[in-house]
C-alpha cells in the first residue's frame, strides 16, 4: 500500500470518517434528552423534600395538638390530690403549683419535657390523721415516690398515644396515604419516647436543692427545710418527698373552705398587717397576697417604722403601688412623719379617732397616743403612757357611740388600736377590735363577756421588728412574719372566718395558712359597768355628744380631738417598749 503525502496517517482507534459524522449527529440528538431526564430527576427529588418536609410539618402539628389534649393523671400521694402532666417544653423544669400560694419549679432534667405536679384538694381528716399518726410520714416515705412515678408513667404513656394518634390523623386526612400516616404517628412515639427516657435518665433529685418561686412563696425560703448542705441520694429524695406533703398537707388543712353558703362573691377579704418595723419584705407579701386572694383592703395597727427618720420614711412610698385600698393607725414608733406620708399615697388612708368607710366596711381607729423615739425620760414616762393609752381607747369608744347613734343602720364594724393592753374604753362599743404591738398573735372572743371580739396580729416585719438578724447570730430563733385574713360576710358585714399566716422568718423555711371559722352566734354588745371614762381624762368640754362633729356618712371626726396631735404626743423612753413595738 502505497501511503499519499500530506495526510497523516489515520490511527486504527479512530473511527472512520463516517462513523465519526454519525456519533456526532446521535450526541446531538440525545443531549436534549438527556437534559429532560436530568430536569426530570431534579424536579422529582424537588417533589420527594417537599413531601418529607410538609409531612413532617403536619406530622409535629398533629402531634402538638395531640399533646394539648392530653388529660393530666390525677394521683393520691398521702392525703393529697395532685394531677400529673408531662408537656413538651425547653424549660426542662419539675414544677410544683400549689393554688392559690404559688409555686415551686426545679431544673431537675434536661430532656425537653416539663412535669407538672399540680394539687387539685386536700383531705383534711387524712391530713391531720398523717400528723397524729405515729408510722404517717413513715408511710410517704415508702409509697410517695413510687406513686409519684406510676403516675408519671402513665402520663407519659398517654402523652405517646395522643402524640401518634394526631401526627397520624394530621397525616391521613392531609395526604390520604395510610402508609404514610402510620410511619408518621410511629415516629411520634419514637420522639415522646426517647424524650420521656432522657428525662427519666438525666433526672437528678438534687435539683431539689435549688428551687425557684412563684406566688406567695417567693418571700419565704422554702417550704420544706432542704438547707442541709448535703449531697441528696435517693433515699434523701424520699425524705424530701415526704416531708414536702407533709408542709403542704398543713398548708391546706383547716383553709379548706369557705362557711357554707358563703363564697369570694359575697365576702369582703381584709388582710390585717403590724409593725412592719421597716422591712420591705412585708410589701412584697401584701402584694403577693393580694394578687393571690384579692384582698379588697390592708389594715395596718401601727409601728410601720421603728424611729421616724426620714430615710425610713421615704421607703413608705411603696405603699402607693399597691393596687388595695390600705388603712393605717400610728403605732409608738411611728411619728407624724410616717403618718403624713401615708396620707400622702393615693390609695392610702390615715384614721386618727374617726370613723371611715373602706371596701363597704365602716372602720374606726385612732393613733398611738405616745412617740418613742422624742423621749429621754426615764421608766416613769412609760406608766404616765399607759394612761395615755387607756384615755385613747375611751376617746375612741365615745366616737364609736356617737357614730352608732347616728347611723342606726350602718353602725361600725370593727375598730382598729396599736397597743391593746388598755382595753376597757372599747368593751362593748364595737363587735371588733384589731390591735399589733405585742409581736405576738392572739384571739380572744367575746373579751371580759362584753360581746367584743379582740384579736391581736403579730409581726409582720419579722426579725427585722426584733433586732434584726443579731438575735439569729446569737442562736436564737428568728421571728417569723405573720398576717391575718379576714373574711366578712358582704350582707351582715360579720366576721365570719379567719386565715393565720406565718411565714418562718430570717433562716427559715416554712410558710402556713391556718383557718379558724367563728362561730355562727354572736354575743350581744354590754359596756362593763366598771368600764367608765376615767374622770379628768376627757375635759366636759371636749366630750363628744351623739351626733355631733359628723361632717359626712364616710368620715366622722369629733370636734376637739383629745389625744394631742403627733408632735406633742407624750413621749415614752426609747427602748423601754415593754419588750414589744
């Protein structure tokens, strides 16, 4: 074969020249296809994640509404009924609610779950069975965690079961594929389950050494005592429980309820505060309370302060945020400052022997008639203040009379007084007296048989109304805060039940509400015959007549006021207060 010149020679892997035009022409040809199959797999895979994606969307939407519906697990622990929900949530807490008192939450796990442990009632006689009985908390000890848990368990169960039957129904009924629906409502209990197992893995009672408040309970330090610095292991755990339904089993047991027929409608809620002695912590818990039982008004019987400087006025402005009507009488401590400045609050009013009207209820007062902190005299000025106080109460009973006597129907309902260890002059004048000072607290009904119910608060400013936190340094124990609702009847304006508030003080942990209901007969009103106006306490020409010196039906003051006003009021020694405010 001879080889042409010019031409190279052809290599035997290529194709011929033929050959090569026709691949030529076929890639033309198929290329286009090629792009729609490739167009064709990209819109198909575009199809697939859209599917996956609006699935799943439906799927978690079902399963939250599942989850919403799922009802809490009611429970008995002791003589407690509690309901038990498990809900998801990235807060991760255990929360205990205790109505109307608030509540108690723990970061206990860290599985995005959150416990709700909510008490529905409260068995009063399994309750005071459990304190009287000898093996009681032996007996939540061994049965409260386990019941505790069950409950939880079931929950949670029922938590799964509502989560896949939503996720499933969400998906059926939006893509009308079985298949699809029945992976959707499995992978439901497969995420509720791994959550419920990761909280049950990650719980760690030790958390119960770091609790947050809410409520009521937020001025207290806890309700049960967990401040003994050790390491918590189960049976620690167990202890806690139980010791737990035991502080809120006393919490419930005789504010249970209402008299019969009586209810938040038809009663008028007065909470009864006293010497407060400068402590901030006592607003936060009218405030707490208030919000909690809607209080319709604060009576407060004095030493709001302890020695009337400024500095301890100016914190008295807090009196002025407090959305409840306040009415105050001075105690010893206070001074004309502290007077003038709560005068000053909008919704605060000063009674100084006169009858006013606050929350349909007519309540007369009068001031403490002596101001510790001007005296420099010795024992002596102390018992001349003792009558003092006793010419007060006089003063204040003859304008209760004049007041009665003028408004037949409407006569007063209760009276208000700092200092009650000079009571005669009010004996038979009023169904009610309201009294502090003694940093102690008392009730004593139908008092000497005139008819009179006396009750007397304790401190509501605590450790701070008995020196501070020195008595605590000392080993002593520290006062606890206390108040006292009072429930009146709206119709008969009678007291008709009460609540004792004791809240541990500076170091402690405890808070209580304790209900007494009065009973249902009311003594009749008798003036002692030795209960007569001292002579020469009240001069004839500064007595008060029936009627006279009542300027409207709210307000009712007496011409010529006896006791002298706040700058001149006898002055008694500092720090010779008996041991009281």
């Amino acid at each position: 074969m001879t080889r042409h010149e010019g031409h190279p020679p052809q290599d035997a892997t290529d194709p011929p020249e033929g050959d090569a035009a026709e691949s030529d022409d076929a890639t033309a040809q198929d290329s286009p296809t090629r792009h729609r199959q490739l167009r064709r797999r990209l819109r198909q895979r575009r199809q697939r994640l859209l599917h996956l994606t609006t699935t799943t969307v439906v799927a978690v939407l079902g399963a939250i509404v599942g989850l919403l519906l799922v009802p809490a697990t009611t429970v008995e622990v002791g003589p407690l009924t509690a309901s038990v929900h498990l809900r998801p949530s990235l807060s991760s807490q255990t929360v205990l609610l205790l109505p109307p008192v608030g509540q108690v939450a723990f970061d206990s796990h860290t599985a995005p779950v959150r416990i709700e442990a909510r008490v529905k009632s409260v068995d009063v006689e399994k309750a005071e069975a459990l304190f009287y009985a000898d093996s009681g908390f032996a007996e939540l000890q061994r049965t409260a965690p386990e019941t505790l848990a069950t409950a939880a368990a079931k929950n949670a169960a029922l938590n799964a079961l509502f989560a896949a039957a939503g996720a499933g129904l969400a998906v059926g009924l939006t893509f009308r594929r079985v298949r699809r629906a029945l992976l959707a409502g499995g992978s439901a209990v497969a995420v509720v389950g791994a959550s419920v197992a990761a909280t049950s893995v990650t719980f760690s009672p030790a958390s119960l050494e770091q609790p947050k408040f809410e409520g009521l309970l937020s001025q207290a330090a806890y309700i049960a005592d967990l401040g003994h610095g050790t390491v918590i292991d189960y049976q620690g755990y167990r202890d806690t429980l139980a010791e737990f339904v035991g502080q809120v089993s006393a919490l419930y047991i005789a504010a249970d309820s209402l008299p019969v027929g009586l209810d938040q409608e038809n009663v008028i809620t007065v909470l009864h505060v006293s010497d407060i002695h400068d402590n901030p912590q006592a607003y936060d818990v009218i405030d707490q309370l208030h919000t909690q039982f809607a209080i319709d008004a604060v009576v407060d019987t004095g030493d709001i302060v302890s020695w009337g400087t400024p500095l301890e006025t100016e914190l008295l402005r807090r009196i002025g945020t407090l959305d409840v009507p306040y009415v105050y009488v001075s105690g010893n401590h206070d001074g004309a400052s502290a007077a003038a400045m709560i005068e000053a609050q909008p919704n605060a009013t000063v009674v100084d022997n006169e009858v006013v009207e606050v929350a349909g209820l007519r309540i007369a007062g009068i001031g403490d008639p002596r101001f510790a902190a001007d005296d420099d005299s010795d024992a002596g000025g102390w018992r001349e203040g003792d009558a003092a106080v006793s010419a007060s109460a006089f003063q204040l009973g003859d304008t209760i009379e004049a007041y009665d006597a003028a408004h037949p129907e409407k006569p007063v309902d209760f009276a208000m007084i700092h200092d009650p260890t000079q009571p005669e002059g009010l004996l038979g004048r009023t169904p009610l007296v309201l009294s502090g000072h003694m940093h102690t607290s008392e009730v004593e009904l139908d008092r000497e048989g005139s008819g009179t119910d006396w009750m007397i608060v304790g401190s509501t400013g605590g450790a701070l109304a008995s020196g501070g936190i020195a008595p605590v340094l000392k080993g002593e124990d520290p006062l606890d805060l206390t108040a006292r609702m009072l429930y009146f009847d709206e119709d008969t304006r009678r007291l008709v039940a009460y609540d004792d508030i004791v809240m541990g003080g500076l170091g402690l942990v405890s808070v209580s509400i304790e209900r007494t209901q009065m009973p249902e007969e009311v003594p009749e009103l008798e003036v002692p015959e030795e209960a007569e106006t001292p002579e020469g306490t009240i001069p004839p020409e500064q007595e008060v007549e029936p009627g006279e010196g009542l300027p409207d039906e709210d307000r009712v003051t007496p011409t010529d006021p006896v006791s002298p006003p706040p700058e001149t009021r006898e002055p008694v020694p500092a720090g010779s207060d008996g041991g009281v405010g």
